[in-house]
C-alpha cells in the first residue's frame, strides 16, 4: 500500500497557491461578498494549539464560501504592540522593535505552514507608523468631537507592569496580565468617553443574532444599566471636624435602586476615595492610613465582594430623608465604589448581603422590610443571608402593604416631592482610560504647553514615531526619562513644551484593525469609505471568550466614534460571532513536583514514566494547554511530523468547536491513518476509473445506486453543517462517505456492473471537493490524481441532487418471530398491506416459516416488519 508523501505536497500546493495569489481579492460590487476574521494573533515568538483550532476554523469557513462564489475577504495581521515586548527588552537586552519584527517573521511562516487560505498581500502590524498614524488622527478628531478627555482620576494600577489598568483588565482585583494584587493610585489621564455610546451599546446588543448568547449577556452586565433613585441626605460633623470637609453644603448624595428600603436603613457608606473622605484623610492620620489599606486592595467588583467588609465610623451622621431625628452613622466602607453611582450609598442590610455582613461586623440594626409572601411580618427575620427577594412592605410608614416595584415609585415620587433627589438611570460602565506609562506602544498625540496646557499635535506632523535610542536599564516609562524625544516646541506659541510621554493601551489598535483590512496600503486615510463600505461588517468573527468585554466592546465603541466623527456609517463591526474552546491536555509532574512535557512522558504497561530514565510521573488534570505548566504540544513539531491537514483534522473532528478539546496522541494518529485511507482510496481504486466527466449510466446495481443517494444526502448535510459550525458532524458524514466508496470499490472489482467504475468517479470527486476546506493540500493533490488540470481552490462547491439528497425510500428489518431475516428497501411510507405482501415474498421469510401458518403480522412504518407465527 502506498504512503501519502505529506511533506512533499503540502510544499507543493502551498507554493502553488502562493505563486498563482489564489487568495487575493479585490472589493467587486457585482459579486457578494463574505469577510471572515479569525482574532488577530499577538507576536510573541511561535504559535501554538490554540492558535491552530482558531485558524482552522476560520479558514474551513473562508475556503468553503469561496467554493460557494463568495467573493472572500481572509487577512491576517499582528496585534503588535505591548508589555511582554518590553519585558523582553529588559530580560535579553535587545530593542522591542526587533523581538517583534523577528517574532512576525517566524510566526508568519508558521501560520502559512498550515496552508492557511489567507490574502498575505494585506498582512498589517499595528506597531508600524504607517499603521498607527491613523489612529492618531482618529484620537484628534475624538478630541475635537468631545470623546476624548484628561482629567485627574483614580486609576488601577498593576505594579508589577508599572502602569495603569482599565476597569476591564483587572480580573479578580488582579492585574489581567501579570496577576498582580492591583492597587489605586490618583493620576492624570486620557480617557475615552465610551459612556457617551452607553444605551446604544446595551440596546444594540439585541440585534446581534448570531453572537453567543454568553457573550451578549457580559456585556450587558459589564454596561450595567441601573435605573433608581438619587437624592441627598443632610449632614452632621461631630464637634472638631472642620466644616469645610463637606466642600459647601453639608450633606452627601447617594444611588440607589431600592428607595423602597430606606425605612431598612441603618448607616450611610461612602468611598474611601470620596471628597469627604479624602478631605477627612488631611486632618485625621487614623482615616488616611485606613484608606491607604482600602487602596491596596483589588479594585474589581469581584474582589470587592468576597474581601471582608471594613468600615471607618467618622462621627458625622446622616439625617433619614423621611423621619426627622433620625440619624444615620456615615462610614467610609471599603466595599462603596466610587467610581459607580456617586461613591456613597445607604445600608439596608436585611435586603442587601455586602451591607448585612457590614452591618453584623459593626454591630448595627438589621431591621426586614420587605416580607416575602407567606410569612409572619411580626415574626420574620433574616439570619447570615439578607432576603432580595419579592415581597410586601412592611416597617415602612407610607410604604407599607405596598409591593417592591409600587414601593420604589411612591419612596422616589415622595423624595423628588420633597425637593431631595429625582429617579435617574446610570450604568456600571465607566469611560476608558487609555493612559498607560510604556515604551512600546503608539504615542498620544498631545503636547504640554505651560501657557497654551494640552495642544493637539498638528495633523501634518502625524505620525509621531517612537524614539529608537531608549534604554530599559530600570522599571518605568522609557518616554518620560529620554534626554530629547519629550522636548519640543508648542505648535501653538512656539515657547519650549514637553510631548505626552503615555503611550495609548493597545486595545486600541484591535478597535479598528478589521477596518484597516478593507485598504491597507492607503496612505492619506485610516481606509477607503468605499471598500470599507464594500467589505464591512466582519460577516464571521472568531476568537476567544475572553475578549467578550475588552476587545469586544472596545471595537464597537470605537466604531460609533469613528461613524460620530464622519469616517463611515458603520455602526456593528461584527456580524457574526463564533467563541471557539480551548485546547486541552493532561499535566505531568515528576516525583519532585517538576511539571513535565508530554514529549517527555511515555506509558509502559497502562502506567505514565519519564522517557529518560523511566522514572514515576504524577498523571494531573486536564487543563487549558498552559506554558507554565508544560502541558503544551508544539503545532510545529505536530506538523512536520503529521502534517498540517493532519493537525487540522483532528482540530475539527473530536469535539464541537466551541467546546474544548483534549489534545491526544491517539487522535493525531487516527487523523494520520484516515488521510491515508483517502489516499489509497482515490489512488488505488480497483477498476480503471472512467474519464472525468462521464455521464452516470441509467441502470445502475442497488450498491451504486445506494452509493449515489449516499453523496448526495453527504453533499447536502456538510454544506448544512458548515454553514451551522458542526465541523466533528461534517468530518464524521466524510467519514461515512468514504466507507460507502470503499465498499463500491471493493464490489467493483470483480466488474460485474458497468456503471460502478462511473459511480465511483463521481463519489471520489465530490469526496475531494468535499475534504477541500478542511484538508486542502490533501485535496489539491487528490484532485489532480483524478485528472484535472485546474486547481481545486478554484471549483465550485458541489451541489446536490434533490432526487437523490431526498430519502424516498427506507430500510425495513424483517423479522420472523423476532430474529431478522431480510432488509428490504421499501418506498417511504407504503401501504400496510403491501408491505407485508413484498415481506412476505422474501426468499428467507418464506424458508424462515417452514410451511406454518402465519398468526399476524405487524408493520411499523419506515423500520420494522414481524412476522408472528
């Protein structure tokens, strides 16, 4: 039996594909179009599985509309700007331009490895100047349109990276990168005024029908939409606090969603970054230390709800809006964001679980205000878990025998009656700070003037380009220490000013990357409106759950500023979304703890021992394949060895995309051993094959022509399946296809009917146009083996034969007292009585009943005839 040379091939066709830019496109109105964008890859040195599974998945998609007449737009570029490049400058003292540009290079001809169907002729990386130039321009019209800001702000800062953080990047009060324990620091920095798109981005999110669900639901938790009440509650300081703590009036406005509690109320809360506490912090050693301590822990809502809840009591009170005399004591509460609503808030803790812990720790009245339906309002009390449930009103004057909702109207109507506060609505979504204190990224256009402040850097001076000269000898911001790059003169008055040395966090270059695509050899604009308008929205994207609130949102906030500044209408940049599972393998460590590769690990008698030396080896966890702890395969080694239809076989063929999937051994050689069964399939086959193109006959034997309806049925289900993301469903129909062939093939050798050898010629064709997407070397090479001069790249996508796709006729099982006697293929849905005539008439029924009379007969329609005697 003959071997499929793989190396050989897969050079071939890749170099054919290459000589004649089989993938290169060009925007043509008359055709449509189909833009299908796999999440670009960061250039940190090699790829790996996960890269793999993600591009697979968009290239079966990017190949197979191409054989549908889609007109394919499939680029690839490099998120190429970042932290790990400068702590590789500061760990192999080399320049971070050259760790990336070399990284590009490598990775580069690692994804073309893969026979990946991409157009290398739009390949972009975002740290180029000619890229970044543009969004420069974009953050100056920002600024002109109000979208962009400086102010003086909290900020998350991650000490490890030495610079601030997003609100989205901290994960569990942790740095999203480093894992670093965040910290709060007051800075002057650029935001961006994604609030402003607020409602649009939440309501938008409904028209995203081919997005996951998943994902649609964080971010509409992530924007937070809460509708309420804010009013303000009258202070008063105890003797020896200045008055002017309060900065004006004495008092403290506070949100809240359920003004139907306040009778619940028990102290008031406030920030730890809040005016009043701040201002009590200058005179008061005690609540700046305490502050400090609040600052040093996580910022993120997550964190914040599982750290134990602390309080400052400062002695001033608070005077309950509703009942005169009653007084509230103010805490400053490590749990009170500032950056939601208006950093202080009101405890109810019988109906909220962060004020009832506080409330328990701090010994203060817990007093139930909403009954739930059925119990006793004389009787019943909360415990450890505060109720938040529906219920009636109870302890609440006016309030009471009111549901929640009826109560929340009557508590706000009566505070906006009172001339206290109004109902408003707000959002948990905060504008994005974009500050961050790094060499390598793209520099904020902006200069300080000591007379003109902030002055935009004219636009005829764009780019500003990174000085190459910086040293990284020592943490910190490399721009803010250089001798010469940060002075020059204000465009506007000409005196002696410094440049901003932040660079811009690099989620800015993926907010718009995928409009780059459209024209990115342009030089005067970001892109051509009418390529843009051509080949946008992304009709396919792809990539990982974890960009579900960073990446995400941030392109689409960035896509409505561009349409509000008067680059496109563009609103929705991604049509469609597709969020593909992880990569997975068993961990090893040895006797030491030592995590082990898998390349290091052999099984001897069903027990795991180290290749050298045959020590013992701890079998761990399945787990996403993780550098730290050595569980990783390398997809180069994978390809060399098996090839890359190989690798991408198995990607698609073990579990659904969007699920994980376990990396093993086994299954890359049975990826192996059915490559070679369609090899040996189409170049061995056991009759002379007629020439292409050879009319089927009319008369056919019953194998043929079950072989036939198998095709086509084949044909119509993986196109089904495609368009659905069932790759492990369509590779297990070619599966099915190819054993229906093999058994044709092995009938047609005795030659007994003359339309075998045609059948089998259209079987193998439709087989190899079928494999196409998912093993395109594979295919190429298959397609020529049958004869044809063109590529298959270039041929269309079969189509199906309704008559024969359509299943009309059915397998019934014949039984005789219960054991099966013959199969009959019966019209669908035939009349009883014919169907027990035909069962009947059978040859082995009919020695099955030895001449005794037959008791009944029962006939399940479409599946199974017995015969009772």
């Amino acid at each position: 039996m003959s071997r499929y040379n793989v190396r050989e091939n897969e050079a071939k066709w890749q170099s054919a594909w290459a000589d004649r830019n089989s993938f290169a496109v060009s925007a043509d109105p008359a055709r449509p179009k189909y833009f299908v964008l796999e999440m670009f890859p960061y250039p940190s040195g090699r790829i790996h599985m996960g890269h793999v599974r993600n591009y697979t998945i968009g290239d079966v998609i990017a190949r197979y509309k191409r054989a549908k007449g889609f007109n394919v737009l499939h680029p690839m570029g490099w998120d190429a700007f970042g932290l790990p490049a400068e702590n590789a400058a500061l760990e192999r003292n080399v320049h971070p331009g050259k760790w990336t540009y070399e990284n590009i290079a490598t990775m580069r001809g690692q994804l073309q490895s893969m026979g990946l169907a991409i157009d290398w002729d739009r390949e972009i990386a975002t740290c180029r100047p000619e890229y970044y130039r543009h969004e420069q321009k974009m953050f100056l019209d920002f600024l002109k349109a109000g979208l962009a800001y400086r102010k003086e702000s909290w900020v998350n800062w991650d000490p490890v990276d030495n610079t601030v953080l997003a609100n989205e990047q901290v994960v569990d009060g942790r740095g999203w990168r480093t894992g670093a324990l965040v910290e709060k620091r007051k800075l002057s920095q650029w935001f961006l005024k994604i609030t402003h798109f607020a409602d649009d981005l939440l309501s938008a999110l409904a028209t995203l029908d081919r997005w996951p669900e998943k994902v649609r639901i964080m971010q509409e938790n992530w924007i937070g939409k809460s509708t309420g009440l804010r009013f303000r509650f009258q202070l008063t300081a105890p003797e020896g606090v200045p008055a002017n703590v309060f900065q004006g009036e004495p008092e403290v406005e506070v949100f809240t969603t359920r003004p139907d509690t306040l009778f619940g109320a028990s102290f008031v809360g406030i920030s730890p970054n809040h005016p009043i506490a701040q201002a009590l912090a200058e005179k008061n050693p005690a609540v700046a230390e305490f502050i400090a301590d609040c600052n040093r822990v996580g910022t993120s809502e997550e964190a914040i709800e599982t750290a134990e809840k602390k309080g400052f009591d400062t002695g001033i009170t608070a005077e309950h809006p509703f009942v005169p005399g009653w007084k509230l004591p103010v805490y400053i509460a490590n749990f009170v964001l500032m950056e939601y609503g208006t950093g202080a808030i009101f405890g109810c803790p019988a109906h909220d679980q962060r004020d009832l812990d506080f409330a328990r720790k701090y010994g203060l009245k817990v007093t139930p205000v909403v009954v739930p339906e059925g119990e006793d309002p004389a009787t019943f009390d909360v415990g450890g878990e505060a109720y938040t449930g529906p219920g009636v009103l109870r302890n609440s004057q006016f309030l009471d025998g009111m549901e929640v909702e009826a109560a929340k109207q009557a508590a706000g109507e009566k505070v906006e009656a009172m001339g206290r506060g109004q109902r408003t609505t707000i959002y948990r979504l905060r504008d994005w700070g974009v500050s961050r204190q790094r060499y390598w990224g793209c520099p904020i256009p902006v200069i300080h003037c000591p007379s003109c402040g902030v002055v935009p850097v004219p636009e005829d001076q764009l780019p500003i380009t990174l000085p190459e000269d910086v040293t990284f000898d020592q943490p910190g911001n490399p721009l803010a220490r250089h001798p010469t790059w940060k002075h020059v003169d204000c465009p506007s008055c000409g005196t002696a000013a410094t440049r901003e040395t932040d660079t811009f966090d690099t989620f800015i270059e993926s907010s718009w990357y995928f409009l780059r695509f459209a024209s990115p050899r342009v030089e005067d604009q970001a892109f051509n409106r009418e390529e843009a308008a051509y080949w946008l929205p992304v009709d396919q994207y792809i990539g990982g759950i974890e960009h579900a609130v960073l990446h995400l949102l941030y392109a689409r906030f960035w896509t409505r500023a561009l349409s509000h500044c008067g680059y496109t209408d563009l609103k929705e940049p991604f049509a469609g979304l597709f969020t593909q599972g992880m990569v997975t393998h068993a961990t090893y460590q040895d006797a030491d703890g030592k995590w082990l590769l898998p390349s290091d690990v052999d099984t001897v008698e069903g027990k795991a021992v180290q290749r050298e030396g045959g020590g013992p080896v701890t079998v761990g966890p399945i787990i996403k394949m993780s550098k730290s702890k050595k569980n990783v395969v390398d997809p180069a080694h994978i390809i060399d060895t098996y090839g890359a239809d190989a690798a991408r076989l198995f990607m698609l063929s073990d579990s659904p995309p969007d699920r994980d999937l376990e990396w093993t051994e086994a299954g890359i050689d049975g990826a192996w051993r059915f490559i070679n069964r369609l090899w040996r399939l189409v170049t061995e086959p056991s009759v002379a094959l007629p020439a292409a193109g050879t009319a089927i006959p009319s008369e056919l034997s019953p194998l043929a022509t079950d072989a036939r309806r198998m095709v086509h049925k084949t044909v119509a289900a993986i196109g089904e399946d495609l368009e659905r993301f069932r790759f492990n469903k369509a590779v297990a129909r070619i599966r099915e296809l190819a054993n229906a062939l093999e058994k044709l093939d092995a009938k047609a050798k005795a030659g007994e009917h003359a339309g075998d050898g045609a059948v089998l010629r259209e079987g193998l064709e439709v087989l190899v146009r079928l494999i196409g997407p998912m093993m395109p070397h594979l295919a190429e090479e298959l397609w020529s083996v049958l004869g044809h001069d063109t590529l298959l790249v270039d041929s269309v996508w079969p189509v199906a034969d309704a008559a024969l796709a359509t299943e009309d006729t059915a397998t019934v099982a014949v039984q005789v007292n219960g054991k099966l006697r013959a199969t009959l293929h019966l019209p669908k849905d035939i009349a009883k009585e014919e169907a027990e005539a035909l069962a009947l008439a059978e040859p082995n029924v009919q020695r099955a009943l030895e001449g005794k009379p037959v008791r009944k007969v029962i006939v399940v329609p479409n599946r199974v005839i017995n015969v009772v005697v």
